[in-house]
C-alpha cells in the first residue's frame, strides 16, 4: 500500500487562484515563471496546491484586514472509531492510517476548489469559497464529503483488512454547514488563518454526531443544495452546547 | 484593551533551541548572526519564539525519518461554552476573545518550553518534549496549565464584563495527559508535524469533559507529577469512545 500523490487527479493551475481572486495579482506557482517566485520562498501551499505560500502565511497582505466575515462552507471530517482504534494499533498502522484518511480528504477538498486549513490529531477542517471563490460552495462541500465517503470506504476496509481484523466499525464521520464565518488570524505566532464563529461549531457538533460513513448537513445547506443526493433522513440533534434540538439532514452512500 | 504582547516574559535564545537539541546544529534566530538566515527565510517559529521556521516546517529534515515516537506530555485547552457564546456575540467580540485565550495559552506554553503545535477554532493543542527536550515534560505541562487558568480567569472576566454581561459560564477547559506519542508528517500538503496516538486522543476527551476553570490530568500526569499543586479531586470519567471508566485526576485553582 502507498499514501499515493493526493494531486494526481486535481486540475492544476500555473497561477496562484488565491492572490489572482483577492488581488488580482498574477502569481506564477508553475512553469518557468515561478522560478525567480521559488527562490523567495513563495511555493505551492499546503492547503491547496493551487494557492500559494502568500495566501497561506499572509492573510492580512492579502485581505487588507485582520480579519473578515465571509459566506462559507465549513467541512469536518473524522475517523469513527479511531480513539478506541489508537489503543491497539501499532504506530505504523496508526500513522498509515491517519495519512491515507487525511490525502482522501485532501484530494475530494482540492477537486472542489476548497482548502484543508487544519489537521489536528485525525481530524480535519475544510473551508469552501475562501479565498478561490465558490458561488455554489454548499454544492461543493457536499461534493466534497461524498468523495470523502466514497474513496475512504474503499480505502480504509483495505488498510482494516492488512492490519488486523476490527471489531469496531472503521469509517469517516463528516459534517457540512454554511453561513456567515470570521476568518483571520488568531493563533498566538499568526501567520496561519481559521475560521470561527458558530457556523464553524455547528459544522464540528454535526461532525461528532455522524454515525460511520455518514454525511450530516445543516438545514442552511439543505435550503442551498435542495436536489441534495444519496438516501436523505431527516434527524433531530442534541447537540452539546446548544440549547434546543438541530434539524439536520443526514446523507447516506 | 489590548491583545497585548504574548512573548513579553519569555525568556529568549540568540540559537534555535530545536536544531540544536535535535541536530546539534546552531541556528542563530535573533542578532547581527541570524540577518543571513533571515535573508533565506529562516526566522522564528510560530509554534515557539525559541524555535526557528526549519524547526517548523523541515520534520523529516530534522529528525531523520517520517515519524518519530517518544515520550511527551500533551495538553488540549479551550473555551468553555463558546458554542453557546458564538451564537451571541459580534465577530469583534469573537474574535478579541479567541485571540486573547491563544495569546495566554502561548505565554504558558512557550515559558514552560512548550510548542503551541495546532489551533483549530477557539482550541489548541500543545506538545512538551519535542523538539526542545523537557525530562520533567509532565510538570511543565501541568504548570503551563495553571498559568492559563489563572491568567485567562481574569481576563476573561474583564473581556466579558467589556462586550455583555454573560450568563452562561465564561471560563477555560483544560487536559493533559502524558506517555509515548507518534510524532510526524500526516497531512497531504505535508511541511506541518503534530502528534497522534491513544494518548492524544485522551488528553483531548480530558479537555472535553473540564468544567470552567478545571484542569484535568491522567493517572499517568499523576504519577509522574505525584505532588500535584492546588485542590486535588480524584474522578471516574466515562468517556466516548472509551469502554472503561478513566480514572483522572481534577486540579481547581
């Protein structure tokens, strides 16, 4: 098994889409030109390989502002499971594991124009329409989290099958929802940007409720995908932090 | 009110303290002798001021293979009721908010050689013993603790008292938890390491079940640190994920 090149199947630009859609700044990331650009550092980001180490580390250059507030699709994706998992697994199979779920996640993020801005332990935080912009980003964030579902399924029962045989069910919980965010710097060093406010925890809560291999979306997402795919249920959540039940919709492969 | 200067009381090297401990490399990061390094884009590590950007971002460079494992010490803090809060307050009011909890934590962390290793929302995740070596990384980890609740306990308070007065509780959660972590490379775009493993996974369902004001350490904090400061309270955690009761150990100021 190999971790693969999780931009084998993305569209690859030869200009930054973040500098050109926030400052119309043609930035060379590929090809000839970005040579002079590689030597001052300024390389593919990690968030997706069609930015460039500008948009990632220099949010308030390229903003103009310390932070703004911005429609957005929020994405978050888990391995269920995995914490009663990492008590038995060897480190290899453990690491293995964590990166073959996280260049999934990346490769479905990038397909639709979104980036995976964190990764913490196994999980990760996608945000759509920021900063390539996304008219139809709930669209896309689904997309995303079917591709997710999909290829993960396939990938992880494989990765199950040669290391050992789980008891416990192995698959990705995700959870999308859109709406108003604030996204800026906020770490201590800065030089790296997130998304908050309650659409981002909503989207987390949605999240930690998904059942393996499920896809739970906000109604904010239903009302702007209402040709939503897959099998649809409609579930009532009790949610940590939030007072009254969340409607929400789960999508099932 | 100000965000402040988070790195006013660290105690600062004219050397990376990284390269040197895990490369034996010097590494000037402040002085006329780091201008060169600068010139190449080698400067200070958001992740610690005492740490330089190949620290950061060159892991397998550094430590010569993938993925290391290795004691450490890990502690996961957060808002506590900030869902509740999200819902309510101006993205301002968020945004101060968020960035005043990261300035603290940082303080914390980095006075006790710490890195500030992930921040996703209102959270963070530290690491201690790598890459500065710690031997005593569970003390520091339980001091660091300390210093953020008592530091954010006031201004917090000041911060709630500034934007409405609160009725749900204001204050921070905390857990820290110790033993052998893999420490790696596991997002696609690669260049940013952090920790995973069982013992991460239970630092952080630690955090998630603080009160307010509570810091909660493992059996394993408790042994190693076996002269805990404050009020000691001594309780069974179910947690998700977890079969078994976890028994832990509740610090309150």
């Amino acid at each position: 098994m190999t971790t693969g090149q999780p931009t084998a199947a993305i569209r690859k630009t030869t200009l930054c889409r973040g500098c050109w859609a926030q400052m119309h700044l043609p930035v060379p990331i590929r090809g000839p030109l970005s040579l002079p650009f590689k030597v001052f550092g300024v390389t593919t980001s990690k968030m997706n390989p069609n930015l460039c180490t500008i948009c990632e580390r220099s949010f308030v250059r390229v903003t103009r502002a310390k932070e703004i507030t911005k429609e957005a699709s929020i994405l978050f994706a888990d391995i269920r499971g995995y914490t009663a998992l990492s008590e038995r697994l060897s480190p290899t199979a453990m690491t293995t594991l964590v990166r073959a779920f996280h260049d999934q996640c990346a490769l479905a993020v990038w397909r639709e124009d979104g980036i995976v801005n964190k990764s913490m332990g196994d999980g990760i935080l996608a945000i759509f329409n920021f900063p390539i912009p996304i008219p139809d980003h709930a669209r896309h964030a689904v997309d995303a989290a079917r591709q997710i579902q999909r290829e993960c399924a396939e990938r992880l029962a494989t990765l199950a099958q040669e290391f050992e045989p789980f008891d416990s069910p192995l698959g990705v919980g995700i959870g999308v929802h859109c709406g108003e965010v604030v996204i800026g710097e906020f770490s201590a060093g800065r030089s790296d940007y997130t998304a908050i406010g309650s659409v981002v925890n909503l989207a987390a809560r949605l999240e930690g409720s998904a059942r393996p291999g499920e896809v739970i979306v906000s109604e904010a997402v239903h009302a702007r995908v209402p040709d939503l795919p897959g099998g649809l249920e409609r579930r009532s959540l009790t949610l940590k932090g939030i007072g009254d039940p969340v409607p929400a919709y789960v999508l099932t492969a």
